[in-house]
C-alpha cells in the first residue's frame, strides 16, 4: 500500500511539474504577443505619418504649380498689355529683364520675353565611321552610340552621315539629293541594301574556297573573318561544317595529321595545326643544319 501511494505521489508531482510548465509557456506567448501587438502599433503610426507627410508634400506641390501658372499668366498679361509708364516698365524690367530697352515717355512699351531655345552638346567621342564594310556592323554601332550618349532619334541620320567615307560618301551625296527628308530607319535600310546585298554570298564562296597559303595563324584569321561574317547573316551553320572546312583548307602536309585527331570545333584544329606546324618547322630546320633532306 505504501509503494502504490509513494507511486500516484509521483505522479501527481510530475502532473503538476508539467502543469506549471504549460502555464510558463502560456505566459511566454501572452508576453510575445503583447510586444508583438506594441511593435504593430509603432509600425501603424509610423505609416500614418509618413502618410500625413505624403499629403502636405502634395498640397504643396499643388499650392507651387498654383503660383507658377499664376505668374506664367501675369507675364503672358505684361507681355500682350503696353504700358505707357516708363517708370513702371523700368522697374519690371529691372526685375525680370536688364537687357529690355527703355523708350522715351509717350511711345508705346512693349515687353519681350525670349524662351530659351534649347540646344544640345555633342559628345566628344565620334560616331562609327563607316567606308562600305560591314553595314550590319556599322549599324549594330550606331544604335550602341546612341544609347549610350542618349542621342535624340531625329538627330540619328544627321549624327551617323557625318561620318561617312569614300566610297561610301559619294553614295551618301546621291542619297540625300534623292530624299530630302528621310528617317533612320529607312537610312539604315538603304545602306544595308546598297552595301550589304551580295556580302552574305561572297563570303560562303570566299570561305569555300580559302586555301592556307602563309602560316597558319594568317589562315586562321582569314578564316575567322569570313565565318563571323556567315554566322552575322545566317547563325546555322553549325560548328561540324566550319570545323571540316577549316581542316580542308589547310595545307596538305598539316592537314592529315589534323584530321587523324577528329577535332570537334575550329579552335582546336588551329591548335592542332599549330601544333602540326612546329614539328614540321622543327623538322625542316633539323635538316637544314645536318645537310639531308627528308624523304
């Protein structure tokens, strides 16, 4: 009987341990709540004042546009309306206007206000130039140029056609002759059409028929030239037909030893072919010394 009542004791005390635990915690969130509910309340004045200041700024935005339209009106009334008193036309004139000449008393005043006529400052640095190559080039310049110093649209044909040379710049002389009033666009258009017709054509025979006849880094830069202006007209060419052109062109003594390699892009048959190159040198230089001759 003793154990079992020693036995509920200890229940009951962990019932109550854990009941007093409940309360603790009961009581924890009653306190987070209350600054929760204390910090709500700074953020709600906080927004009612930012508020309240939002609409004084407005009435006094309104109250100044008020004032500036009355005294836009007060001139344009001093501007249509002559005074025959010069005292009073010396004293406006003395406030707005210093350069406002006087008359003689008795003739007839009349106020003149100059607008300002805006201007705008061309940037230092020049616009693309162009000859004749590469107009899609020459345009994607442009349009970066006028962005970039923020360039008013209607000035566009103006800006780019002063920095036209020959022979380009015969061919700009016929165009304006012919259109007295013309926009970027249709400009643009007309240049693309005048020197980039046939451009696109030439270069896909030109790289057909590229054979490396220096080293093989000039024939590497030929042949990039012509393939970015290829991918520039028409981007799906894929890398297998530049790859297995590129090796094509090359020389025959370098071109087998690049080709039993199977590169898979341009990049790596000039590597190869560089590689290729320098034995070959080596191997010439070799011979030269030693007085024999390779098989």
């Amino acid at each position: 009987m003793a154990e079992d009542a020693e036995k509920e004791g200890a229940k009951l005390d962990q019932i109550l341990d854990s009941i007093d635990m409940l309360f603790t915690r009961v009581t924890d969130i009653g306190l987070t709540q209350q600054k929760m509910r204390a910090q709500l309340d700074l953020n709600t004045q906080a927004v009612d004042l930012q508020t309240a200041e939002q609409k004084i700024m407005a009435k006094q935005i309104a109250e100044a546009g008020q004032a500036i339209a009355q005294l836009r009106i007060d001139q344009m009334s001093s501007r249509e309306t002559p005074s025959s008193d010069s005292d009073s036309i010396s004293s406006v004139s003395t406030t707005l206007e210093p350069s406002w000449r006087q008359r003689p008393r008795g003739e007839t005043h009349r106020i003149t206000i100059h607008d300002p006529v805006p201007r705008y400052s061309m940037p230092k640095m020049s616009c693309p130039r162009f000859n004749g190559d590469n107009p899609d080039v020459w345009k994607d310049k442009c349009l970066d140029y006028f962005k970039l110093f923020d360039i008013p649209e209607h000035m566009w044909f103006t800006v780019a056609s002063m920095n036209f040379d020959e022979p380009a710049a015969q061919w700009l002389q016929v165009y304006k002759k012919q259109h007295k009033s013309t926009s970027w666009l249709k400009f643009a258009l007309a240049v693309e059409q005048k020197f980039g017709r046939d451009n696109y054509r030439k270069a896909v025979t030109d790289l057909l028929e590229l054979q490396q006849s220096g080293t093989v880094e000039e024939y590497y830069a030929a042949f990039q030239s012509l393939q970015f202006q290829i991918c520039m007209y028409n981007p799906e060419y894929g890398e297998v037909f530049f790859t297995s052109q590129f090796i094509n062109g090359l020389r025959e003594d370098i071109r087998y030893a690049v080709q039993a390699q199977v590169p898979d892009d341009v990049d790596r048959a000039y590597l190869l072919a560089k590689i290729q190159q320098k034995i070959l040198d080596r191997s010439k230089s070799k011979s030269q010394r030693t007085g024999f001759r390779d098989p």
